[in-house]
C-alpha cells in the first residue's frame, strides 16, 4: 500500500518552469495548476505501465476540497465540495462505470478494505462506495456541519439546526420551513450522534479498534 499526497493544484498554485508551456490557462489560477495535475498524472501512469506490479494494483484518485469557483453550479451548498473520485484497475477488476450517487473522503478506507476483501473492524463514519445502505455525507463549513441525506441538505451550527435545503432540481432554490419535512428530526439526531460520538471517542482516544 502507497500513498502520494500532492498539492500542486493549492495556493499559489505553483508550476514549474520547464511545464509553463504544456499547461491550459483558464479563467482561474487554479486552471493552469488542474491542467498540470493532468499531465503529472499521464506521466505517473506512463511509467508505473513499466513495472509488474501494475496490473496487480488498485490506483485510488480523489481530490481535496476545491476553492470558490465563477461557475453558478459549483457555488451552490451542495455543490461546493464536489470532487473527483476515481477508482481504476488495469486487469479491469472494477468494471468502468460513471456513478452520481453521494460519496464522500470518509468512504474511501471501507472501499479499499471491500476491494482488498479483507473483513475487519474498522473505525469509521463512512460506508463502501457498493454498500447497500442509505447513502449519506458529512461536511463542516464555515462553523457549521452539514450532513446529506435522501436529496436534503441538514445545516447544524451552535448546537442546532439551522435550515434544511430541498436538493430536487424543481426545489432547488426554495428552502423549505424545518418543521415541513418530518425527515429533519431523524437527520438532526443521526448528526447529534455522529458528532458526539466522534468528539467523545477523540477526547478519550479511542479512535482505534483493539
């Protein structure tokens, strides 16, 4: 198992001279940095294709939050912190496929866990990208969590909830009253436990599974 943790596409979104002339430019800063990650990544997969081990790995490719964007659809709450998530298997194990369902950073460890087939105890809040269970995610923003459930958004801040966002493509832009949807009571007490429950287990280190 290994890891490469890059962060060429941050501020100040830093490129090397002798890439300065391969990259796209764009409306951003952040376009030419995007633009070098792919050529990073083209060149990364043109030289692991050399070794044996290729064929026998999985490569895991996800980003980190994204800064503000002038593009409307990525500046709205639930759109803010999309991200790509790529899973690729060169002996074609994981079939290719393009998914729209919710998946957040904290799926990846049971991910890889289900795809390595190892059964075990795992300390985590998050779920298997093939889990059959509700999907659901959970953010923290600007002193507030907010957590995705069943196309709604819950927005929790100093210990309450404050409003409760419609995601359908109709509603989009409405916000409906909290005490209109009867889910909010079951999504303020699953955050409340999730919240607590992390906060306790950090406080007492046990963040682990003996």
């Amino acid at each position: 198992i290994a890891s490469l943790f890059t962060i060429s596409s941050h501020h100040p979104f830093f490129i090397f001279f002798h890439r300065k002339n391969e990259v796209i430019k764009g409306k951003q800063p952040i376009a030419t940095s995007i633009s070098y990650a792919d050529i990073a990544l083209r060149l990364f997969f043109e030289e692991a294709k050399k070794y044996k081990y290729f064929n026998n790995t999985v490569f895991l490719i996800m980003a980190d939050h994204t800064p503000a964007s002038d593009t409307p659809y990525y500046n709205q709450r639930d759109q803010i912190f999309q991200i790509p998530f790529a899973i690729y298997t060169p002996n074609g194990a994981v079939k290719p496929e393009r998914s729209y369902k919710n998946v957040q950073q904290l799926d990846v460890l049971p991910t890889v866990l289900e795809l390595a087939n190892i059964k075990c105890k795992t300390y985590t809040f998050g779920q298997s990208i093939w889990s059959k269970q509700n999907r659901y995610g959970i953010a923290y923003l600007s002193n507030a969590y907010y957590l995705w459930n069943n196309n709604r958004i819950l927005e929790f801040s100093n210990r309450a909830a404050r409003n409760l966002y419609d995601l359908e493509p109709n509603s989009r832009d409405d916000m409906p009253q909290m005490d209109e949807i009867p889910a909010k009571d079951e999504m303020i007490l699953t955050l409340k436990a999730m919240l607590q429950r992390y906060n306790h287990d950090l406080i007492n280190n046990q963040t682990t599974i003996e």
